[in-house]
C-alpha cells in the first residue's frame, strides 16, 4: 500500500475524525486521568497537522504547535489500530520534523503517558531523549516528556 502525508491545520475532516478515535483510545488507557489530560489537547488553534493516507484511507494524525518562539510541541499522535506497526506514525513524525525545520525551529518537546509504550518506543527510535516534566506536566506522575533537537 502506497503511504502519502497530508498537511492542513484542525480544521480538517479526517485530522477531527482521527482525534476523535484517539480520544476514545485515550479514554481507555488513561482512564480517570483523561479529564486532566484532555483539557490540554484542544485542536482549535492546531495550524500544522499532517494526516496519513494509504489508498485514500485516512491511518493516522499528529501535529505540532507553537511552544514557545524557537519550539513546538508535537501534539495529537495516532494511528488507527488496524495500521499500527505499518510505518504510519513514522511518515507522520519525519513530516512534523520537516516542517518544523522549515519554520527554523530549534527543537520539538512532547508529552506522552506512561500507559502508551508504542509512542514511547517511536520517539525513543526517531531520536527524542527524555527531559523533565514541563509546565502542566510537572509533577504528574503519568507523564514522560521527551525533546528532539532539530539544529
């Protein structure tokens, strides 16, 4: 199956449709701790999001947002579970990273659970090192927050 990437901003059909599922994946992992998360993981002011297709089939999303002036965070990971381990989240990530080299960024932070092993194992592969918790995330025992330097 061919793979090509996508990139819009939230407004996107597919990229609401995707989140939707990752939401619901997120309910079922993080359980009571969702409400928490899910405050911080609002799409509206999303510019840079980048949707995967294969066949025209949307497999997975993420994307990225301002940070601060030289950083984004990558937010909205996912792939579709019948295309996991299918290099979806790859193609994904290696976009997000263009772009942010394109916008002269210095660097991508994100946060993950610590109840999501795959994404912990993708950034670890794709060269992300753990930091610590950053702002909301400080003090949260959940959470892992990791950065990739991109100068």
């Amino acid at each position: 199956m061919t793979k090509k990437t996508k990139r819009c901003d939230s407004s996107h059909p597919d990229f609401i449709d995707l989140v939707d599922l990752l939401n619901n994946d997120l309910k079922l992992r993080d359980g009571e701790d969702f409400s928490f998360y899910n405050q911080f993981n609002g799409i509206q002011s999303i510019k840079h999001a980048v949707i995967c297709y294969g066949n025209e089939v949307p497999m997975g999303c993420g994307a990225i947002k301002e940070f601060d002036a030289r950083t984004m965070e990558v937010k909205r990971m996912y792939t579709r579970s019948s295309y996991r381990r299918s290099g979806v989240s790859s193609l994904i990530l290696k976009e997000l990273e263009i772009w942010g080299k394109e916008m002269q960024m210095d660097r991508l932070v994100l946060e993950t659970g610590k109840n999501q092993p795959e994404a912990i194992e993708l950034y670890l592969k794709y060269g992300f090192h753990r930091i610590p918790n950053y702002g909301q995330y400080i003090g949260v025992e959940n959470s892992l927050c990791f950065e990739k330097r991109l100068i």
